[in-house]
C-alpha cells in the first residue's frame, strides 16, 4: 500500500513538472512571437486577459496570477491592445493570427482557446453597401463598431435592367450601360403546349362552323320529296339533281320496301315451321274424306292434325303481307290465300303445296333484314361452303342472312 502511494506521488510530481515546462516553453514561445512581429514592439503581442491568464494557470500550477509577474520572459505592456485605425477588426485579425501561430507550434489546444476568444471580440455586420470601384460595382461590409472591411463583389441580378431586343435579352448595368449577360428568347414548354391547344380549338372552332353553315345553305336550297319506292328523295333547287338521303353512308329505304323488309321478318319463321308440317298433312281429296269420316266417329287422323295447324300459319301469313288499301271483296281474301300457298287446303296435293311455299319463300327472303355487319368471315366461308346450312344461318343470324350470302 505504502508502495502504491509513492508511486502516485511520484506520478503526479512527473505530470506537474510536465506542465510547468510546457508552461514555460509556451511563455517563451509567446515571447519570441512579439519580438518576430514587432521587432521588440510591445503592440505586436496579444493583450493579457482572464482567459490568457487562465491557461497558464492551468499549465503552470502556483504561477502569478497576472502575465505581468516579476520573473516572466514577456513583460506587461507588451500584452497591451494594438493601436491604428483597424480598431476592434485589426485586434481580431491579431488574435487569429497569433492562435495560428501556437497551432502550428504544436500548441493546438491553446490554439483554439486563443480562436474563440478571437471570435467572440469579431464585431458583427451592420449591413453592406453598394461602391463603384472602376467599372466594377462592388459591396463593402460595415460593422456595428463604425470600422468597415474590404469591399468584395457581389452578383445582384435583381438590380439589372432587362432590356429585350427581340431574339435576346440583355441584362444592362444600371451604371455603366454595359450588358453585363446576354440571354437567347425561347418559348417555354408551357406555352408551346397553351399555343397548341388554342390552335386545336380555333381548327375545331372553324370546322363546326364550316359544317354547320354548310348545312343551313343545303337546308335552304335542298327540298325533301318522300318517294314510296326510291325512298327519301333530295331535290336540289338550283339544279333539280335529286339524290337520295343517306344515313350511316347507307341510302334510306322507300315505304315500300320498309313493308316488304318488315313482310319477310315476320312470313320467313312462318313458312320455315310450315315446311315441316306438309309432309305429314293431308294432301287428296281421298284423304280428306277420310278426315272427314274420322271426324264422324270424333277421332282425328294425324294428317287432320297437320292441317290443322297448316291453317293456322296459312292465317298469320296472310295476314303478314302487305295489304291492298280500301275494302276487301272474297276475290280479294282468296288472292290472299294463294299468296299463302293454300298450306290449309287438305285437298291440295302436298308436293303443290311445298312447291307454292318454296315459290313464297323465294320472294321474300330477297326483302329479309339485311344481315348484321358483324358477321364474322369464317362463317360466311363456312355457309358458301355447306349451303344446306342456311337455315342454321338465318336463325343466328336473322332472315335473308343466308340469301345475301350465296346470292339466292
């Protein structure tokens, strides 16, 4: 224990006659730096302060509180604050200076005590003003203590006069008049895309008024005559050209047709379910006979059956086509009855009948609806190549859908 006390005095004696040569070197060193900056003149050296005093104490226990003590290698007045017209400014720049000084001794950490305390004493900027050195315009800063500082200069765009020639602009000192930058005029992205869309809407202006002065001219020189066959009809005034009226790029049908389109929408599934029945109706004069004995007994042949129903289709169809205007007379409701291929007459001989019926069918399918323009193409090659699929055809398709393909 004894042993480890004597060793920690002994420590601490090494450390502390460490500080006190340090301290000295420092004092010389801080000597010799006011002799080399003056020449012996006592304004050279940094003035003696607290914090001065403060760091020597720390590196040199027990020494004079104060930098003037007997004995010390610099003496008092060269501690004082430098003179001139630099005032507080010039005794910063000296404290910088001398803390470069200790810092590139080896001092570092004296160094940046002796930099804050530099610092602290910079006077601050109370603003900067303008000052024309030559053909330069330069800014000068002045300090709150009244000293002011070298001017350096400065770019202030916003104090240049703008002058635009047209392709360029040029950026004039207000002083001097001379063009301190030249700057090409282009069109900014945003106003290429404003000046598109405007020219845009002044083309769509143009063309709708275009158009509708078109129509109010061929409104007032065009004449509209409603022809039963040809359809509407446009009687040009001037020329008396007559052109029909179109819509979709397609020609508008006449009344006449519309009847007939209308006739074979509703005759085509009537004469399509008749043909299934003929077969198995009664077709002879013995035949009917036969019904009507059957009927004697109240029992029904099948070919009675199918008559049966014949009469019925044999009724829609007539009623489907188009009508004479006026009365009708029994000449007239017995036209009717041929126009539907007497499929109700039981003594009409079945091979008449269909014979009758295909002639029918063969006159309306032309007028059938016309088949939707959607139809895909390889089913029209499939139809043109298996006609007997046209009936398929038509019930996807619509009425006339097969005739318009295979011409027939």
């Amino acid at each position: 224990m004894r042993a480890l006390q004597i060793k920690n005095a002994e420590s601490d004696l090494a450390a502390q006659e460490a500080q006190r040569e340090r301290a000295q070197n420092l004092l010389k060193l801080t000597s010799q730096y006011g002799q080399s900056r003056g020449a012996g003149q006592p304004k050279s050296a940094p003035p003696a302060d607290r914090s001065a005093n403060a760091m020597f104490q720390s590196l040199m226990p027990g020494a004079a509180p104060s930098m003037t003590t007997p004995g010390a290698p610099m003496a008092a007045a060269s501690m004082t604050a430098p003179g001139g017209a630099g005032g507080r400014s010039a005794l910063v720049q000296e404290r910088l200076q001398y803390a470069q000084f200790l810092r590139d001794n080896g001092y570092a950490a004296e160094a940046n005590a002796a930099e804050n305390q530099a610092l602290k004493l910079q006077p601050k900027v109370k603003e900067w003003q303008k000052v024309n050195v030559g053909d330069q315009t330069l800014y000068a800063p002045y300090f709150e203590d009244g000293s002011s500082g070298q001017p350096v200069p400065l770019e202030v765009a916003q104090n240049l006069e703008r002058v635009n020639l047209g392709g360029t602009t040029e950026l004039i000192h207000p002083t001097t008049g001379k063009s301190v930058r030249s700057m090409a005029n282009t069109v900014t992205p945003g106003d290429l895309l404003s000046a598109q869309v405007q020219r845009e809407n002044s083309l769509r202006q143009d063309t709708r008024a275009r158009e509708l002065n078109a129509l109010t001219r061929e409104g007032q020189q065009t004449q509209i005559i409603n022809d039963p066959l040809r359809g509407p009809l446009l009687i040009d005034k001037a020329t008396g050209v007559a052109r029909p009226a179109t819509m979709n790029g397609q020609a508008l049908p006449g009344e006449a047709a519309v009847k007939r389109e209308a006739a074979a929408k509703n005759l085509m599934p009537l004469i399509k379910q008749a043909g299934k029945l003929i077969d198995g109706a009664t077709g002879s004069y013995l035949g009917a006979a036969i019904d009507q004995g059957a009927r004697y007994y109240g029992s029904s042949t099948d070919g009675a059956k199918n008559i049966a129903q014949l009469r019925v289709l044999e009724g829609n169809i007539m009623m489907a086509q188009p009508r004479m205007e006026g009365p009708q007379s029994n000449l007239d409701v017995e036209l009717y009855r041929q126009m539907a291929a007497q499929i109700g007459d039981p003594t009409v001989p079945n091979d008449t009948k269909k014979a009758a019926l295909k002639t029918l069918e063969s006159m309306y399918e032309k007028y059938g609806s016309k088949p939707p323009a959607d139809i895909p193409r390889d089913a029209i090659n499939h139809l043109k190549l298996n006609p007997k699929l046209r009936d398929a055809f038509d019930a996807k398709y619509g009425a006339g859908s097969a005739a318009s393909v295979l011409g027939r």
